[in-house]
C-alpha cells in the first residue's frame, strides 16, 4: 500500500509540471501583447510598459516560467492588475466559500444519487425503477445554470420560500446546491443501479439468501459494501465537475466564490487572477483524484496492488 | 499483398461488432424504442435548424426571428407569440428554431474537431506503444486535471468569446476522452490473433491501422460521439450563458438565457423556454446515444 502510494505521488509530479505550464502558457496564448490586452486598447505606452515590467514580460520565456513555477510553489500568484491586492488574498476569500459549495453539493450528490441507485437496483423493472431511471436521464440532460434559474423562479420569486442570491445562511444554501448537485446526483443514481445489479447476482448473494438472512441485511450489509466500490471513483471525479461547475451556479446565484472570481477576472482581462484560480481549481481536483485512488484501493482489496 | 481470408486467421473475435451495414445496424437500433425517440426528434430538429442556418432573418411565416417591438416587451406566451417576447419585442419561439443550428452546429463541430484530433493519438498511441504512448497519455493527463467547463473556460480567456473559439475550446477538452477511449480499443485489438497473423504476411501499419484496426473500433467511437455532442451542447450553452461565449445579438440559447435572467421578476418566460429547448436537444442526445451503444456497442452497457 506505501509502495502504490508513493509511486501514485510521484506519477503527479510531471502533470503538475503540465498543469503549470498550460496555465503559464495562458497568458502568453493570447493575440497581441498581453500587457496591451490587460491595460486595454487605448491605455498610454507607459501603462503599458509598467505592466510588462511587473509581470517580468519582456524576460526570456524560460526565466518567466520559472519565476511563475517558484512563486506559485509558494502560493504567490502576483497581484491582481485591476487593484494590486495579491491574487492569493483575492482566492483565499472565495476558496472556501466554493469549497464549501461543492462539498454540500457531494454530499447532496453521494446521498441522493446512491439513495435512488439503490431503489432502483432493488426493485428492478418496478415503477420506482422505471421512473426514477427517466428523472435521472432528464438529471443528465439539464444545464445546471438553467436547473438554477428555474429554482430561483419557483422558489424564491414566485413562493418566496428561499433567498434567490448570496451564500451563507441555510435559506441561501439549499437552492444553489441542489442545481448543482442534481446533475452528479443522475449518474451517480445511474452507476449505483448497475454496479448493485452486478453484484447482486453474484453467487456470495445467493448463498446468504438461501441461508435465510433477511432481504434488507442482504442488501444493505452484503450487497451494498461491494457495489459501492466502483461508485468511489465516479463521487471523485463529480467532486471536481462540482467544483468547476460552481462557475455557472457561483454566476447564477450571485455567489462571490471562486468561479465568480474567474469569469470577473476573464471578463476585465486580468489574467495573474485568472491563472491563479484556475490553477488553485486543478490543483486540488488532481489531489482530490489522488486521495480516491488511494480510498479505492483500500477499499477493493481485490484489486492487484501492481 | 493479398490478405488471407479471415476464417483462416481469425479465430479471436474482434472486441466490439463491426457494422457491417446500415440496415442491419438500423434493425437493432429499431428494437430500442428510446433510441428511436431520439433519433426521430434528432431528425426533426435537424430539418428545423437547415432554415436558421441558411437565412440570418429567418423570416418564416412572416415574423423575422430579429424583429424588435417596443410596443410588445417582455409578454407572456399567447397565440401570437407561442414562447412570449423578450425585452426588445422579439418573438422567442423564432429565435429558438433560429438558434437551432448554432447550438447544433457548436456541438457537432467541437465534437467532429476533437474526434479528428484525439482519434489518431489515441491510435498511435495504442498501436506504437512506447514514449509516444507515454508521451500523448502524460498530455492528456494534464488537459484531464482540467475538470468539466473548466478547460474551455480557460482557453476562452485567452482566445476570446466568439462560436468559433467555443468550438474550438470545447474540442480541446474533448481530446482526453476520444484518445483515451481509443487507445484502450486500439490496446485489445491490436493484440487479436488475425492481425497478428497479417503483420506476419507482411502488411505495413498504415495497411492494419485503416483496414483492421480501425473497423474494428468504430463502435466506441460512435458511441461516445453522439454522447459527447450532448456534453458538448452544455458546455457551449454555458460559457455563452456566462458571456464568454456566442455573442448577442446572435439567438444563441445560452445567451438567450443569459439576456432574460435580468427579468425574472417580470417575465420569468425568457428563461423558461431556451432552457426547455436545450434540455430536449441534449436528452434526445443521450437517449440516442444510450441506445447506439445497446445496439452496436454491447460490452459497454451499464
């Protein structure tokens, strides 16, 4: 287990490297000068110049690459073009607050989608099944910004039940998370299903059921333990769809998180706060990938270490 | 060189079914009744979008799509305006049909852009093995960190808001999956007994790649491309709801979206109905596709 562990860590190493380089690269992808871009098309010279000097853009691209590497190495992203603050500070506010989003919208995920699986896979063919496998197609097909709108239309305009904007209290909350956990919800739902009709099938089933152990602790203790192991890696993957998904819930419910940040920061052309969220967003994704294959592999010990 | 009949040297089936034809492949796309739902609203909103793409007033039945009103702002459906108005007087029902071929068009095109792309590496990759495999996989890796809209997202900052750098932005993201896909399809057939036994008669790469190995994993490829479409049609639909994508005045959906959640608490109809139209359209998608992988593509089932 150290051993896979280790070698896991180590396997991140070049696409860290990667991820670094594409976001480096952003800046240097544009058309035109970016120092002309950020201080806008009619800015003095000298405007300009000055942001080439603080962004080092006349420096070999090399030497500029480095010093991008080494300071985000140490969570230095540069300052922001727009109001000098450091694009850290500016993350650091609205991190958590995503953070927060997507993890509610998990454990909304998790807990719906394995809910309905379960239904489904138990009661195969019923009514239950068959509808519950028609929403979760219609969950699948659904924009979340458009599942968001229409939760804001019915639920905060027209019933006045919650809050139709900003994050905080409970009255806040509940509508951003379910437009966008309702998507992961689907398929989650949808791999729970077939992953418990595998295993229910299986012989090991069949043997406790002739030997008289209750249907429910059939399920819930022998069968569900088994099924749920392929569901790990799709609740690790939704997490990081969650998290960038939070760029259109963030913008449809006037949430000052992360996404907000950037589609603010891409709209006023301020690419040091652009590149720093972005890269805060796939950094975390890949370790949060990490820490499922890990759980995976402790959780199936069937699966050969090598 | 002539290739030995494949009864001598095929005695491994290939992994997936080739299509063999059309019609047979039509037959067992027949016996899934949600496929051919799809495909029969697929065809028809097909026919519908040719108008939109072929007259930038889209002046059917006499109501031009671009056709502003101040006197009828922003009013609920009616027999005259079956969607409602937005906020210029425009007939929303007109300036969905007209907006269906962008959104189609986006998702074809990015999906076709990132198949042409992401199918050779894959094959390549599969096929030749070694630091190029390890090479084209580590890339795909990184684009891979990039979760969901995010990628696109970023590329857009950089390119700018406009349908073809959506296209293009959605297809870069859609790399990862149609290389992965493939390579993993290119892995089990290249190791089949038959082409093997071809290799050993003396045809090139070229020769195995186009006619062995390639037929023999059409079907993956299909599949996840009519699926893709459906994702592709979100994303479009999102960054243009977020302004960085289609620009208006274009009857982009997205964009529509984006231009009515100004007024909800008047007319909550301007946001209803484009939303409905890309649900219809990415759900037609899925079901077709869900169906195309039962029939053709059975090993992949869920």
């Amino acid at each position: 287990m150290t051993t896979f562990i280790i070698r896991r860590v180590l396997q991140l190493i070049p696409v860290l490297i990667g991820v670094s380089i594409l976001v480096f690269s952003l800046m240097h992808l544009t058309p035109g000068n970016p120092a002309v871009i950020m201080a806008g098309e009619s800015a003095p010279e000298a405007t300009v110049q000055a942001i080439e000097q603080r962004l080092g853009l006349n420096d070999p691209l090399y030497v500029q690459y480095w010093n991008f590497l080494t300071s985000a190495l140490q969570l230095d992203f540069g300052t922001s073009i727009r109001d000098n603050i450091p694009v850290m500070s500016h993350i650091q506010a609205r991190f958590f607050i995503t953070l927060e989003l997507a993890i509610y919208s998990t454990i909304f995920t998790v807990v719906l989608g394995m809910l309905a699986g379960i239904v489904s896979a138990v009661k195969r063919y019923s009514i239950s099944d068959v509808s519950l496998m028609i929403v979760t197609l219609f969950g699948l097909s659904m924009p979340n910004f458009w599942l968001g709108l229409m939760l804001i239309q019915w639920f905060s305009i027209e019933l006045g039940w919650f809050a139709p904007t900003g994050w905080g209290n409970m009255d806040q909350i509940v509508l951003p998370v379910i437009a966008l956990g309702t998507a992961g919800a689907a398929i989650v739902a949808r791999m729970t299903r077939s992953s418990m009709l595998d295993v229910i099938t299986q012989d090991y089933i069949r043997t406790a059921r002739a030997k008289g152990v209750k249907e429910r602790v059939v399920i819930f203790r022998h069968a569900l333990k088994n099924a749920l192991i392929p569901v790990v890696t799709v609740v690790g993957l939704q997490f990081g769809y969650l998290l960038a998904g939070s760029v259109l819930t963030e913008s449809v419910f006037a949430i000052n998180g992360l996404g907000r940040l950037i589609i603010d920061s891409i709209l006023q052309r301020d690419f040091p706060v652009v590149q720093g969220a972005v890269l805060v967003i796939a950094v975390t994704f890949v370790f949060v990938n990490l820490l499922v294959d890990i759980s995976y592999r402790m959780l199936n010990k069937r699966v050969d270490l090598n | 060189m002539a290739v030995a009949s494949k009864e001598r040297v095929h005695d491994t089936k290939p992994v997936n079914p080739r299509i063999k034809s059309f019609k047979e492949f039509f037959k067992r796309l027949r016996k899934n009744k949600s496929a051919l739902v799809g495909f029969y609203v697929l065809s028809f909103l097909f026919l519908v979008s040719i108008f939109g793409a072929i007259d930038a007033n889209y002046n059917l039945l006499g109501i031009s799509s671009n056709a502003t009103s101040l006197t009828e702002k922003l009013e609920g459906p009616s027999a005259a305006h079956w969607f409602g108005t937005d906020h210029l007087g425009r007939d929303i029902f007109f300036r969905i049909l007209h907006g269906m071929y962008i959104t189609l068009g986006v998702g074809f095109a990015a999906t076709f852009m990132g198949a042409f792309v992401g199918v050779p590496l894959g094959i390549l990759a599969g096929y030749y093995g070694g630091w190029l495999d390890t090479i084209v996989m580590r890339v795909m890796d990184v684009l891979l960190a990039f979760p969901g809209i995010l990628l696109a997202l970023a590329i857009v900052s950089v390119l700018g808001g406009s349908t073809i750098n959506v296209t293009i932005a959605i297809a870069i993201g859609s790399l990862p999956q149609f290389a992965r896909i493939v390579r993993g399809s290119t892995l089990t057939t290249k190791k089949l007994e038959y082409v093997d036994a071809i290799r050993a008669l003396g045809a090139r790469d070229g020769k195995i790649i186009f006619q062995h190995i390639l037929p023999n994993i059409m079907s993956p490829i299909i599949v996840n491309t009519t699926l893709f479409i459906a994702s592709a049609i979100l994303s479009a639909a999102g960054l243009s709801f977020l302004g960085l994508g289609v620009q208006p005045p274009t009857p982009e959906w997205g964009a529509m979206l984006n231009d009515g959640r100004n007024y909800m608490y008047q007319a909550g109809h301007i946001t209803f109905f484009p939303g409905m139209m890309i649900v219809i359209v990415v759900l037609a998608f899925n079901l077709f596709g869900d169906g195309l992988r039962d029939a053709i593509d059975p090993k992949q089932k869920q």
